[in-house]
C-alpha cells in the first residue's frame, strides 16, 4: 500500500477498520471484563505498530522529539486510553450500533474544538455537516 495515498482515502480507511473495531470488540468483549479487553487491545496494538515502525524503518531517536511532542503526545495518549476504557465499558453493555455512532460524537467536537482552540475555520456547510451528525447521532441512538 502506497503511504502517498491522498488524504481522504488515508481517513475512509480509518472509517473502515473503525467499524471493525466495534463489531469485532463487541465480540471480543462478551465474555470478559471491559477493562481487561481494552488491555488485550493495546498489547496488541502496540506489538502491531513496533513491527509496523521497525519495517518501514520509521524509528528516530528520543532526543530528536521535542519537549513539547513529548507532552502532547503523552496527553493524547492518556485521552486515547480513557476514550478506549469508556468505549469497550459501552460496548460491553450497549448495542455496537448505537455505542459506534455515540463515539463518533468526536467529530463535532473535533470540529469545535479545532475552532476554538487551533484557529480553524469551517463555512456555513462545513458546520451545518457538523450539525447533521450530530443530528444523525441523536437519531441512531432513539429506541425503536
């Protein structure tokens, strides 16, 4: 696969594997505790990407990381790790097809996080499809 590939394929596919996850983890996480399961993922995710880093010889000295990516990159990791406990935690007592959608809430607030804290700016459709998934969120997790 080409690293080169454009940036709306790179984010179809993390869309795809996404909707894995969920029905996959929702498997996976019938029949034991959520916490252990969010456990067993991130070994495996973290075997997966050392393989992934060594093959493509992506590694690079610590000392060549700044101060200020080693923080960051430390808090999103500890927002990744909490996003993944509540996640299998509602996947385990929530219908995939519902919890899925919830999670994707992320995308409003990434939306309105990157205004008000990265200066970016949407147009008037950028935030009405902002509000339509919010909107199709609300709806996917009515009761029938």
């Amino acid at each position: 696969m080409k690293a080169n590939l454009a940036w709306p394929m790179w984010a179809l596919m993390s869309a795809a594997f996404a909707a894995l996850t969920a029905i996959l983890a929702k498997v996976g996480v019938s029949q034991i505790n959520s916490d252990l399961a969010t456990f067993v993922r991130t070994v495996v995710i973290l075997i997966a990407l050392a393989i992934f880093v060594t093959a493509t010889g992506q590694w690079q000295a610590p000392s060549e990381v700044t101060r200020r990516s080693w923080l960051f990159l430390g808090l999103s990791g500890l927002a990744t790790g909490a996003s993944w406990v509540c996640y299998f935690r509602a996947l385990k007592i929530g219908d995939a097809a519902r919890v899925a959608p919830v999670d994707k809430l992320s995308v409003v607030l990434v939306a309105v996080f990157g205004a008000a804290f990265l200066g970016e700016r949407l147009s008037p459709a950028n935030w009405a499809g902002v509000a339509l998934i919010a909107a199709g969120v609300l709806l996917v997790t009515l009761r029938a």
